[in-house]
C-alpha cells in the first residue's frame, strides 16, 4: 500500500490516528460508491408486477446514498 499524504488541517487528531483513519475512510467511501452503484442497477433492471415501487424505491434510496458522498449540492 502507498503512503499517503496527509495535509495540514485545523482539527485536533493527532497526526498518528488521522493516518489510522485514511484507510477506513477511502474503506467506507468505496462501501457507499457500491451501494450506490448497485442501486442504480437494481433502479435499471427491476422487473415484474412490483417494477413501479421498487423503481421509485431503489432511485430514493441511490438519491439518499449520493447526498451522503457529496453533501455541498
């Protein structure tokens, strides 16, 4: 794994558990892009006599998950 490079920033973490907490992070970032993916195509390939709810569905719930990966819209 690369090292990474962390910047300066105003908050009190020390600088040893901030890089403790960069892997974590990117880890729990990746798990929302998936999430966010697989209801996308879930909302694109949902069938049956349930389409309309489940459609509506799964595009509320890739809505709720893109809000919380880019929170400034």
């Amino acid at each position: 794994m690369s090292q990474s490079k962390a910047y300066s920033t105003k908050n009190d973490l020390s600088a040893d558990l901030r890089e403790k907490m960069i892997p974590l992070l990117n880890a729990r970032l990746a798990d929302s892009i998936d999430l966010q993916t697989q209801c996308k195509q879930a909302h694109w390939n949902v069938k049956g006599p349930d389409f309309i709810a489940l459609h509506e569905l799964f595009d509320k719930i890739n809505e709720d998950v893109d809000a919380h990966l880019q929170p400034e819209r």
